[in-house]
C-alpha cells in the first residue's frame, strides 16, 4: 500500500462508514489497539499487500475508499486465527465480512433473498461475498 496524505476530522473517524462496520459486523473496531497479534497470526498474509491490522487501521480512521479497494477482505480465509490471538477479542473476520458486504451492496443494510439476484450476476460474484450474504444478510 502506498502511502497518500490524508486529513483527517471527527466527522470522518466517527463518521457513517465506521459506525456502518460496526452494526454489520456487530464488532467495535475501535477496540482495536493495533499490537499487530492478528496480522502476525494470518496464515494468508503473504497473499495481502494490505495486513489485516491495516485495514482494520483504515476502517478506525474512517478512510472507506482505502478500505474497500484492500483485497484483503477477500484474500480473509475467515479462519479466526485472528480473534483467537487478538487480546481484546476483536473478531477481524466478521469485519472483514462486513466490508465485503459494504463493498457488494453500497449503501444497503437490509435483508437480500438470493432469488432476486440474476442468474447471470450470481455466475460473476466472487464466493467469498456470497457466502458472506448466505451467513448474515439472508432472511
């Protein structure tokens, strides 16, 4: 990830897109203190170019751009290797679930009934996403 120049305000840190991760994925991610522990644990981290620990750093900055675009969240195994390690019980792959979720359906919280998705969309959409979906946002 490269770096880029960013201001930062209150609005953004404690703005919509924080507070969208955390009812999704029902995880403060502002819990997250950044010892790294879930990073160092991630048997996929050599398929990331963003650490689980930096996205999570993205999502408490507010920085959703940054955060939707990490292939990180789709590289996520969902082993929960992480949230065994991580010492304030943050569970990275239910947020990770909840950007794949935000990245698939912008802007929509609601319930979705695979029925209504084209045949040939669902032919397109990437595993990971609809089994994320069949798990939380299905009723």
């Amino acid at each position: 990830m490269s770096p880029t120049r960013v201001k930062l305000s209150r609005e953004q840190v404690a703005g919509d897109f924080v507070k969208s991760v955390n009812e999704i994925s029902g995880q403060n991610v502002l819990n997250c203190y950044q010892c790294g522990r879930c990073s160092a644990g991630c048997p996929l981290t050599f398929a990331m170019k963003c650490l689980p620990s930096q996205v999570i750093r993205l999502v408490q900055l507010g920085l959703e751009e940054e955060a939707l675009e990490s292939e990180t969240p789709w590289v996520c195994a969902s082993c929960l290797t992480c949230h065994a390690r991580c010492p304030r019980g943050v569970d990275l792959a239910k947020v990770m679930e909840a950007l794949r979720a935000i990245k698939l359906r912008p802007g929509k919280k609601d319930r979705i009934n695979l029925r209504d998705i084209p045949r040939e969309t669902l032919s397109k959409l990437p595993q990971q996403g609809l089994v994320s979906g069949l798990r939380k946002l299905t009723g």
